[in-house]
C-alpha cells in the first residue's frame, strides 16, 4: 500500500510539474548559446507554462493516434471498391511544404547545435537542451506540434490507395511531445529527428 502511494505521488508530481519547480541552478542543463538573429516570432515566452501543458496532455497524442487510425481504416473500407485518387499535385505542394519547413527548422535549430558541437563536451552535447526561451526551443516546440499535420502524409497514402504503415507516424508522434515535456528540446537528439 505504502509502494503504490509512492509511486502515486511520483507520477503526480511529473504531471504538475512540482518535481522539477526546485531545481534552480546557475545556468540550468540548457545550453547558454543565444543566437545572434532572431526573427520576432522565434521565441518561448512561457517554457514552464507550454512544457507543462504537453506534459499534462501528452495522453491525447495516444488519443489522436486511436482516432486517426479508426478514421484512416473508414476511408479504406470506403475506398475499397472505387478507385485511386490522383493527387499528384496536391501532394508536390504538401511535399514541398514539409521539406521547406524541415530544412528551415534544421537550419534555425542547427546553430545552437553547431555552437554545442564545437563549445561544450560531449556529455553537454547529448543530454543539455536548448536554451528554453530562444530561437532553437521555439523550433523544437514546432516539430512537436508538426507531428500532428503530418498525419496529412498518410491521408495521402490513404487516398491514392497505397500500402500504409501506422507504426512509424505514431512512434514518432509520441516520441516527439515526450521529448518535449521534459525539456523544450534535447539537442543531439532533437536535431536528429
């Protein structure tokens, strides 16, 4: 009994964010590395509000899965017996977008990485984030949130009557609002995804 009201309140304090309030250091296990230019929209005004916020409904990115999987199995049974949709077009101005986005955000999130590379140790490197309120966490947050919009590639999939795999899509979504609930990016790791 006493085990589970532990484990209880453990797991309580992640979700309200209390085992994290008490840790203040200097610096915090960020990295200091502040980019020369920013545009006006690539910063986090509120870290603690929005990590909190993830980490309180990270549960829903399971939800969204379920939901878009049942969707996803309708449109196929309804597809079953008509024929493939050609969407050629749409598909090169949604390819693009992504790819645009992609590289923008590598780029944006890249120089703290460089930085990092070049100025801190390894250990630094792999388990520091990035600093919560500049331009990399701002990056890091739209990825995150930019795994829910790609569920469109597998609509894609889906309506051009392709083979799908879920397992893929989902991982990657789970994976990137976890990450992001502990810290607004973990930089090695972060950039690689």
């Amino acid at each position: 009994m006493i085990a589970s009201e532990v484990l209880h309140d453990f797991w309580s304090s992640l979700n309200d964010f209390s085992l994290y309030k008490t840790n203040h250091t200097d610096h915090g296990i960020h990295s200091n590395y502040r980019y020369s230019f920013a545009l006006p929209f690539e910063r986090v005004d509120e870290p603690v509000l929005i990590t909190k916020f993830l980490q309180q409904n990270w549960a829903h990115t399971i939800t969204i899965s379920v939901i878009y999987f049942a969707i996803i199995k309708l449109i196929q049974s309804y597809l079953e017996h008509k024929k493939a949709f050609d969407l050629r077009l749409p598909l090169i101005f949604w390819n693009a977008f992504l790819a645009l986005f992609s590289i923008f955000g590598f780029i944006r999130f890249g120089e703290d990485l460089f930085y990092s590379l070049q100025h801190r140790t390894p250990y630094e490197w792999i388990c520091y984030s990035c600093h919560p309120n500049d331009v990399a966490a701002f990056w890091s947050l739209l990825f995150a949130i930019s795994k829910i919009f790609e569920l469109g590639d597998t609509l894609f999939i889906v309506l051009r009557k392709n083979r799908l795999y879920f397992c893929i899509t989902t991982i990657m979504r789970l994976f990137s609002f976890t990450q992001f609930t502990q810290e607004p990016s973990i930089q090695l790791p972060g950039e690689l995804s």
